[in-house]
C-alpha cells in the first residue's frame, strides 16, 4: 500500500506544471525529493533561478494539489533554489565577480528597454539575487537618471578598478557616471566599444547572480562587439505590440542567433493601457505582437506589460516601479516577468554554442 502511495505521490508532483517553467516539474528537472513519512507527503524542489517570494507560493500550491490524491492526509513541500553559471560560447574570458550576463535589447529606441531593464533587475533582486545593471547605451546612457544616480561618480579603491554605484540593492555602472549629463558621446564605433570593454571588465562587480545589460537599440558595433567577446548567457527581445517596432526586434532576435547566444524570450511592453480614472483598457499600440514573435520564432513570451502612467514618473524620479511597490499589479507583473526570464536561462544552460562562427560581411 506504502509503494502505490508513493508511486501515485511520484507521479503527481511530476505531473504538476508550474506556470514558471511552463511545463511540469519533471522535465524543469526541479523535483530533488519525493518520499513519505506515514500518510504525509513529503516533496523537496530544487529551482535554478531566485524564488525567495515564489518558492513559498509553489509550495503552498503544491501541497494543496498534493492533499487531492487519497491516502494524503498532509504535505510538505520546501523549495531551495541557486542560480548556476549559464554555459557560453568557448574562447570568452568570464568577468570576475559575474556568474551570468543577460543582454537587454531592442531592435529600435523608444520601445521601454531601460526602464524594463531597471525594474527586471529590481525584480531578480526582490526574489533573492545579486544584480548589476551595465548600461551599454554609450551615446544615450538612461541608468544613471532611472536608478536615482544623476551626479554620482563612481571611486576606485587601487586605482585600476572602479567600484559599481549602488542604488536600491542593484550595482550599477554607465559611462553616464563619468561624463555631464547634458554632454553629448561624439565617438566613433571603435572608442565606443572600447569604452564598453572597459567598464565591463574594469569594473569591481561583486558576487553578481545577473548582470542585465542595457543595450543600446539597433545591430550595430556595440552589439556585435558585446556578442562577440562578452561572455552573454542569454538574451531578451523588449518590443511593442505594434507591426513597425516588431519588424526592428526581429532583427536584434536574428542577430542574436546568428551570433549563438540563446534568446531567452520576448517581452512585449506597452503592451494594454489602463484608464486611471474609469478603467477602460485600450490596446493603444496594437495587440498580440509580442505573441506572434513568440510563436514566429519558437520562443517564450515571457511577459506583457502596461502602458502605465505611473511607470514613467517613477523612473524619471529615480525610483523604479519595483523598488517603490513590488506588491502592486505594475510590479508583480516585472517580478512575473523576471522569473520567466530566469527559469528561461536555467533552461537554456548547456544550450550555447561551444564556439562563435566568425562573422563575414559580404557584398551580394
């Protein structure tokens, strides 16, 4: 009778599908232990991404599914979680004090890439990791002002290395630390991607789960060179739901994949606006495009989120969504949002290629 009991509680909790990982529990590989102590049911997950706030929901879930099955008179479900070092393509040096580095990108500006980059790394940080922001924007640097930053400058302690700013739990570095905020980058490609190698491998990161980059928009240098001799664990694709935005992301999705870092997922911003005094919702930028990149090109959605008001005022203020309410609809949506992201490169460790092909430009 034991054996058939733990067998039917075997099965169950393989069979549960966790809105996370998008499938079940068996093949996300998170199950560590499954026995009994009498009638109760005792289950230990192992998850690979930050779930201080998460892992107690599942659990709770868990054990409440697992309380159905007869002969279960009680359950206890505990969840651990760690976060691994993504594979990466051979040949790229890691970066002290870096276990994974998440490129944040768009096909064109004006999409809501930083702001999404702000409040994903507040939301990896509000689940229990360590995060780092690099703002990569090197003509156009938005970090500084969205993190509350505006006039720090960052130290060195040898001389040699400069020490990351810190601004509600999240390291940061820009090249909008060391320049006026009003001055203008009049650099040409190779300064720019010089001054991005620098303060990646220049500066002191420390102990960092996620460092998430904020691309600059478009596939020019900065990208390639990013992709190329950085070692990135993955990345995410920021768009709009509308056609014209769409048309640029998948050319930053493409350019990923040609360059074998695993894209993690798209997230579609902007994505419905909620009246603030009646309701009404409108999708003022079109609908579903964030979906039809998704299932065009085989890869999570990871996300939509609102055209709100709020978002905008908070991060000109300097306090980011998350970092002001976390418990909130806007926030816990980033939090969804970024535990998406996190079980998707938990996922997709192993996947990088072992090598980066060598890119050609050709004349046709």
């Amino acid at each position: 009778m034991t054996e058939v009991l733990l067998a039917a509680v075997q099965d169950a909790v393989g069979r549960y599908s966790d809105p996370v990982f998008g499938t079940d529990l068996a093949t996300a590989g998170a199950i560590h232990d499954v026995h009994l102590e009498g009638s109760r049911a005792v289950v230990e997950l192992r998850l690979h991404f930050p779930a201080d706030r998460y892992g107690p929901e599942l659990a709770a879930a868990l054990e409440q599914y697992l309380m159905a099955i007869d002969g279960v008179e009680s359950a206890s479900v505990t969840v651990n979680w760690d976060v691994p070092i993504a594979t990466v393509a051979s040949g790229r040096e890691p970066i002290a004090g870096v276990r994974n580095i998440v490129a944040v990108a768009s096909g064109k500006g004006g999409v809501g890439k930083s702001t999404t980059t702000a409040n994903l790394a507040l939301a990896l940080a509000a689940e229990g990791a360590t995060v780092g922001i690099m703002d990569a924007d090197i003509y156009g640097p938005s970090q500084p002002k969205m993190m509350g930053l505006t006039g720090r400058r960052p130290t060195s302690v040898d001389g040699q290395r400069l020490e990351p700013l810190v601004a509600h739990g999240i390291q940061c570095m820009s090249i909008g630390f060391m320049v006026d905020e009003d001055d203008a980058m009049i650099w040409r490609g190779p300064m720019a991607t010089s001054a991005l190698n620098q303060l990646l491998g220049q500066t002191d990161w420390q102990n960092l789960d996620y460092l998430l980059v904020d691309m600059p928009p478009g596939t020019g240098d900065i990208q390639l060179t990013l992709s190329q001799q950085v070692p990135v664990s993955g990345a995410v694709i920021v768009t709009t739901p509308q056609d014209i935005a769409l048309l640029d992301a998948i050319k930053g999705l493409v350019m990923f994949r040609k360059v074998s870092i695993p894209v993690l997922g798209v997230i579609e911003n902007m994505s419905m606006h909620v009246c603030s005094n009646c309701g009404h919702k409108e999708s003022i930028f079109g609908e579903g495009g964030g979906s039809r990149l998704s299932e065009k090109f085989d890869v999570p959605l990871l996300g939509a989120l609102p055209l709100d008001r709020r978002i905008r005022e908070e991060t000109d203020d300097g306090r980011p969504t998350v970092a002001v309410d976390p418990d909130g609809a806007i926030g816990k949506a980033y939090i969804d949002t970024a535990r998406r992201m996190s079980a998707a490169l938990a996922a997709a460790t192993g996947s990088a290629a072992t090598a980066f092909p060598k890119i050609v430009v050709e004349d046709n």
